[in-house]
C-alpha cells in the first residue's frame, strides 16, 4: 500500500501496546531496610593488606623482568617441573604466599595476604595475569 508517496507495509496481525508484565506491583516509594552500622575497620585492614600484596607483586615483576629468571621459569614449567617453579619463587624474597598456575600460552601468579594472629584467614589476593606464548 502506498500512503503519500511512502510504503506501509500492512501486517495482517493486530499490534497491541505491550502490556506490563507485572501490573500492579510497582512502588512509588523504597522499600525500608535496616541495615547494620557502618564499620570500615575490616575494610582498612583489607587495604593495607592489599597495600603490602601491591609492593610484592612489583618485586616479583622486577625479578620476571630479568630475562635469565624469565628463561629459566619459563622453561620450568614448559617442562611440567612444578618442584622447580616454585624453588624459582621462593628464591625471589616475598613477605607473602604466591602460586603460580600456568599453561603454554600465559601464567597466573595468586599473592595472597599472610595470615595473622589477629586475623587467620586470607584478606586480599593480588593475581596477576600474563601471557607468555601463542
């Protein structure tokens, strides 16, 4: 059909106005919820924490960056020697636990913070994502 110089295609199935999936259930005001008082002492804790993970992983980028530990890493865990990555790691010096996950295209380095006395389970864990192959 053409309606001043334009085509209108004419569907043969009526078109309503899409209605409310759910009509009724809408709130002009929130909803109230009581929630308990703010308390950032965990909260800082984490960032100072995060703060010491932040320092380590650049000491373990600085020590990657070398190409003779790079090599030798590297060709650690190309061949399946799980036992020597981590010696390389520990020889690196960090104040905190790190594994290393990897395959033939990139590695992941997890820093995880130390436990303390004060605080026994793992705050914050810092990984770090690379590739090192195709």
């Amino acid at each position: 059909m053409y309606y001043n110089n334009k085509y209108y295609y004419h569907n043969p199935y009526p078109v309503y106005p899409p209605a409310h999936a759910y009509p009724g259930y809408y709130r002009s005001q929130p909803i109230p919820r009581d929630y308990p008082p703010v308390d950032v002492k965990i909260f800082t804790h984490s960032v100072k924490s995060f703060r010491l993970l932040m320092e380590q992983g650049s000491i373990l980028l600085d020590r990657l960056g070398d190409v003779d530990f790079a090599h030798k890493m590297m060709e650690s865990a190309q061949q399946g020697k799980k036992v020597e990555v981590d010696h390389l790691l520990k020889t690196m010096g960090l104040q905190v636990p790190v594994e290393a996950r990897y395959t033939p295209s990139g590695v992941t380095f997890e820093l995880k913070s130390p436990s303390t006395q004060n605080n026994p389970a793992n705050c914050c864990t810092l990984s770090v994502h690379m590739k090192w192959g195709i």
